[in-house]
C-alpha cells in the first residue's frame, strides 16, 4: 500500500481513538456526579427549609409581641373596670375585653400552629442532614474509584497521543492538511472502507474504475460522492505491516 496512504488511514484510526476517550471519562464520572447531584440537590432543600424556618420564626415573634401588647391591654381594662361610671362604658369595655381575648386566641393558635411547622421541618433537616452524610461517605469511595478509572484512560490516552506524535511527524504538510480539511468535517469518517464496492461513509457505490484504484492502493483515492479517503479494510496484514 503506498506509504502516504497507509499515514492517512493510520491517522483516522488513532484520532478516532482518541475521540473514544471521551465518553469513556464521562462514563467514569457518572456515578460520581449524580451522587454530587444528589447531595447539592439535599443541600438546597436543607437551606430552603432553613429560610423557612426563619420566616416562621419571625412570624413568631410577632405574635409573640402582639400577644403581650394583648395582655397589657387586657390588664388596663381591669384597672378601667374599677373606674367605670356608666352602663354604657362597661359594655364599650366588655366589648374590647371579648375581642382582645379572641385575638388572644387566634395569636396563641398561630404560635401553635408555627411552633409545630418548624419542629417538623427541624426534624426533617436532621433526616436529610443524615442522608446527605451517607452520601458524603460514599462519595469518597466512589471518587477514588473513578480517580482509578481516569488514571487508566489517562494513560492509554497518553500512549495513543505518542502514536500521533510519532505518525504526524513522519508524514508530511500536504498529506497532513488534505486530511485535516476533510476531517473538519468527516470527523470520524475521515477515511472509510469500501465494501460490497460502496463507500462507508457515504454508502453510495462507487465505480470499477475507482474500485480498482482502491484495491491496487497504489495512488490516495477519495470518494466521488463524498469525498472521505476510501480504503480496503486490512483483511490480512497490510494495514499492520
Ligand atoms: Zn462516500
């Protein structure tokens, strides 16, 4: 096969080698993000539920406070009822004692009523706060094993970029920006097999007379379809000579 040829379907091979490594990383990641995932999901809800409890405290305390401005009123109305002259200003005064003591009521239910909220939420922050360390746990294991996992890639990856080092030095300028422009486009199909007489890239049949400029291998042939740098697959061990 003639030797800038071979360059050209050894390039293709080993970028599109190179171009396997990526998804292999993110595989690797992906048992290590989700648990991620999950944990900052744990974490927002824990900060959400800890702004509410806030809020709730808040509300509290002004019923709180409304309360006591409650109780002093109630105990100035005492002190009134022992200056009251008429009938009148008895029932006026009967009248703010029974509302002052409905708000009473309603003041006290709301305390209740918030006072029970934020135990719940308390308790459910403890219950995340539990899992979100499960989680913290597991992620150190699962880290280390990914860390394992990406060293390896790494270095494969790092054997395959010495093959490119080697190959593109050996291959010359113009060899190397033919390929280079039909692989912006190609990408991984930059150079493809021909079989049954069609190009795998394509999949359009190519004519006897370029077919058998393929199989002499003797001249670089590209599609006449496409355009991708045609070969015939190294059924014994041509490619690997
Ligand atoms: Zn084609």
């Amino acid at each position: 096969m003639n030797k800038h040829l071979k360059q050209l379907i050894d390039l293709s091979l080993i970028d599109k080698e190179i171009d396997a490594f990526e998804p292999q990383i993110e595989e690797a990641n992906l048992q290590y993000d989700a648990l991620l995932a999950a944990k900052n999901s744990i974490v927002n809800e824990i900060s959400t539920l800890s702004q509410e409890i806030k809020d709730e405290q808040i509300k509290k305390q002004k019923n709180e406070l409304h309360l006591a401005e409650l109780s002093a009123k109630l105990e100035e109305n005492s002190r009134k009822s022992a200056e009251i002259k008429t009938e009148r200003e008895m029932k006026s005064l009967q009248l703010e004692e029974e509302i002052a003591k409905e708000q009473v009521n309603f003041a006290n239910e709301e305390i209740g009523r918030l006072e029970k909220l934020i135990d719940h939420k308390k308790a459910k922050i403890s219950e995340l706060e539990v899992k979100a360390t499960e989680i913290e746990g597991n992620l150190v294991g699962v880290k280390a094993d990914v860390d394992v996992k990406l060293a390896k890639i790494d270095e494969d990856r790092k054997v395959v970029f010495g093959k490119k080092e080697t190959l593109v030095g050996a291959m010359n300028q113009k060899g190397l920006s033919f390929y280079q422009k039909i692989r912006r486009w190609a990408k991984n199909t930059t150079a493809v097999p021909v079989r049954n007489q069609a190009c795998m890239g394509c999949y359009m049949a190519i004519s006897d007379k370029v077919y058998s400029e393929v199989i002499k291998g003797e001249e670089i042939v590209t599609c006449p379809h496409c355009g991708r740098l045609l070969y015939l697959e190294p059924s014994d061990d041509t490619l690997s000579a």
